[in-house]
C-alpha cells in the first residue's frame, strides 16, 4: 500500500501493524519509500531500547517533534 501512494507525495506513513511487531514495523520501514510513524503505543522505556535497535535508524533525518525523555523514579514506589 505504501507503494501505490508515493506518487502523492506524502510525509509519513503510520504503520499498519501491531506495535509489538518490531520484525514487522522493520520490514516495512525498510520496503517503504517514505518515513514510517510509530512508537506512539509504547508506554514504558523497556520497549524502546528494541526499536531503537531494530527499526529506527539514524540515517534519518525527520523528526516528527521534540522529545524529551526523562525516567525518574516514582515517591510512590515500594
């Protein structure tokens, strides 16, 4: 599908696929011709390290907005 709209001209493609599917969001940024978005249904920083070494790149050169990432320990933890 990402295929047939290129020729449109779009910015982004959201990814059509499970979050937990990390092989497959890699696959498609790989065969995709424009940048993928995802990432936005990981809640704790466990997920990400994945991502950060399976799908992302840093050939690239969009980023979508700021981001501040910051862990701090919860008062309220036991």
């Amino acid at each position: 599908m990402v295929k047939r709209i290129e020729p449109y001209g779009i910015l982004f493609f959201e990814a059509q696929v499970l979050p937990e599917s990390v092989a497959a969001i890699a696959e498609l940024r790989r065969k995709a011709g424009v940048p993928v978005d995802t990432g936005e249904c990981l809640f704790t920083r466990y997920p990400f390290r994945e991502y950060w070494s399976k799908v992302l790149s840093m050939s690239s050169n969009r980023i979508s907005a700021p981001v501040a990432v910051s862990w701090k320990r919860s008062k309220f933890r036991r």
